[in-house]
C-alpha cells in the first residue's frame, strides 16, 4: 500500500481508502455485517488506514460497524465521517437556507451521535454531507465546527461536495476553512481538474476521490442482464436503458486494458491516482474480495501519459443519481 499526505493536516493515510456506505445495509443489499467486518479487515491487513462513513449511512449503523472495526485493530486508523442535512435532501438545493440544513445544534447533536456510534472521543475528519457555496461566510455552521474542535471532539473539517459539482465548493476552498474536500472524480467525471484540484493544490486542501467506479459501471460487472432489487440503490440508478449505456461505454474502454492496468477496476483507480491533487481515493467496498482488488491496486505502479490522454475522450456529462 503507498500513501499520501491528507492536504495540509499531516496526516498520512492510504491511497486507498474504505468507502463505508454499502456497509450501513439500508440502500445496498446482499452484504451481512459479519461480511462488512471482514472486508474491513482485510483492507486494513492491506495497509489500508482510511475509512469514510456518515450518519446517515444506515442511520448509523455503519458507524457501528467501523466502531466495532476500530476496537479490533492495533494500528492507527483515520476516520471520517459526515453530518447529513437536517432537511434530508441530497444534494442542497439552490437557495436553501443554512438554518433548515445545517444550523448550529444540528452540527453538534450530529457529531455527538457520531462519537457514540464510533466509540471514539474525537473524529479525525468531520464532513458536512451537501453543501453550497453561499453558506461559506456564514458564521453559525463554522461556530458549531469551531467549537467541536476547540473541545477536542474533531481534529479537521471538511465538505462532501453536491454530487457532479465540483465547482460549488469553490469559495469554500479558496477561504481557508476547510481541511478536506470530498468530490466525485471518475473517468467520466473529470471535471474537478478544471478548478477545483489546482485550487486545492495551491490552498494545500486535502482531496478524497468518491465514486471512482461510477457506482460499479466502471468494472464492467454491469451488462444489460444485470438486476438488482428493489430497494437496492442501484435498482434505480441503473434504470431504463443505462444497464446498456455503461455496458457499450466499459467495452469501448477495454480496448485501453493491457500490462499496465488488466482490468477495468485497475484502470479506473489508477486513473484517480494519477493525479496529484488527489489524497485518497474511495471505492466502496462491502466483501473481503472487493477489498482484496481495491487495495492490490496501491503498488506504485502509475499509468502511462499516453493512456491518461486517451482516457480523456471518455467524459460523460450524466447525472444518474437525481434524474
């Protein structure tokens, strides 16, 4: 496993990090806890000592899981967590007030819950789980996170950016305020390098790649035959015709797989770490094997710039998850 420095925070964590929230079981199905578990220990037996939950991941429940985790095991591990919007809604809808989505003792309450459920007394990363940009000079959210920190309760703040708008967080990055930036960033999501990476180099904000796998499109597990259940996340976000669309878009990228990367869950975690803005990058994982391919792809190895170009050709301007 290589690692990397979290933005400006000193803290070192893993290349790869644990995305946790198939692990909270309420919109992903087929994983037990007992699994979940496992594949945490696996990743950590791995190297791996990086882990990204929320609150609202089973309403906490794979909080708990990570707790149990975190009590089993020697070594040092870097958690992250997220405190979800007080209206419920993902992402923040333009124009919402900070008072009906973040207001002072909703950060606290939140953070509180999150304590508890992990069994620690401090949080090394607290998140807010949406966010907008006109929120950033208003006090009473930073108030809230100033006074978490004052009391030793987090250790650095930052946001999980609404999903595809990697430029909303801009005037947050540029303030200072934040110590960590969480952003999908995929092959076809490559939208973050325009501003927000340089912006996060020169501020030295720490960079946590989500959705590197678009959910599981970029493995090419999904063809046109794939189901899932009701209830599952993925039943929706793969509806209609979009099982064929990232079918014909994972074929046509195979042509790319070769030594350098054999698979397509190679090419497109390395395609993230590629580039140097990024700190960390978060494939979920809820099996042993998933965190088995996950971590193996830390080795050093880097791609080609002659297969990054030719991955650029891959953007895709979608938003499967609120349409």
């Amino acid at each position: 496993m290589m690692y990397r420095t979290l933005g400006n925070t000193g803290i070192t964590i893993s290349e790869i990090g644990f995305g946790a929230w198939g692990i909270g079981g309420s919109l992903w199905r087929g994983a037990t806890d007992q699994e979940s578990l496992k594949a945490l220990h696996t990743a950590a037996d791995m190297g791996l000592n990086f882990v990204d939950t929320a609150l609202a991941y089973g309403d906490g429940h794979s909080e708990k899981i990570v707790g149990s985790f975190i009590k089993q095991r020697t070594g040092p591990i870097t958690v992250a967590t997220k405190i979800p919007p007080k209206n419920s809604k993902w992402p923040a809808r333009p124009g919402s007030q900070l008072n009906d989505v973040f207001p002072y003792d909703h950060v606290i309450e939140c953070t509180e819950r999150s304590l508890k459920n992990l069994g620690v007394d401090t949080i090394d990363l607290q998140q807010l789980h949406v966010w907008l940009d006109d929120w950033t000079d208003l006090p009473e959210w930073f108030d809230a996170i100033s006074r978490l920190r004052e009391e030793g309760k987090i250790r650095f703040f930052g946001v999980s950016i609404n999903d595809h708008q990697p430029e909303s967080a801009l005037r947050l990055a540029a303030s200072g305020k934040a110590d960590a930036l969480q952003v999908i960033y995929n092959i076809y999501d490559q939208t973050p390098e325009a501003r927000l990476f340089p912006l996060c180099t020169e501020k030295k904000i720490g960079v946590i790649a989500r959705v590197p796998l678009d959910e599981g499109a970029l493995t090419g597990a999904i063809t046109p035959e794939t189901t899932f259940p009701i209830g599952d996340f993925r039943y929706n976000y793969f509806k209609g015709d979009r099982k064929n669309q990232v079918f014909d878009r994972a074929n046509k990228l195979k042509k790319l797989l070769g030594q350098e990367a054999p698979t397509l869950l190679e090419l497109a975690l390395r395609f993230c770490l590629h580039h140097q803005a990024v700190s960390t990058v978060i494939p979920g994982m809820r099996t042993s094997q998933h965190a088995g391919e996950n971590c193996s792809v830390s080795d050093g190895r880097k791609l080609n710039p002659a297969t990054i170009s030719a991955l650029r050709s891959f953007t895709w301007e979608k938003n499967f998850y609120h349409k």
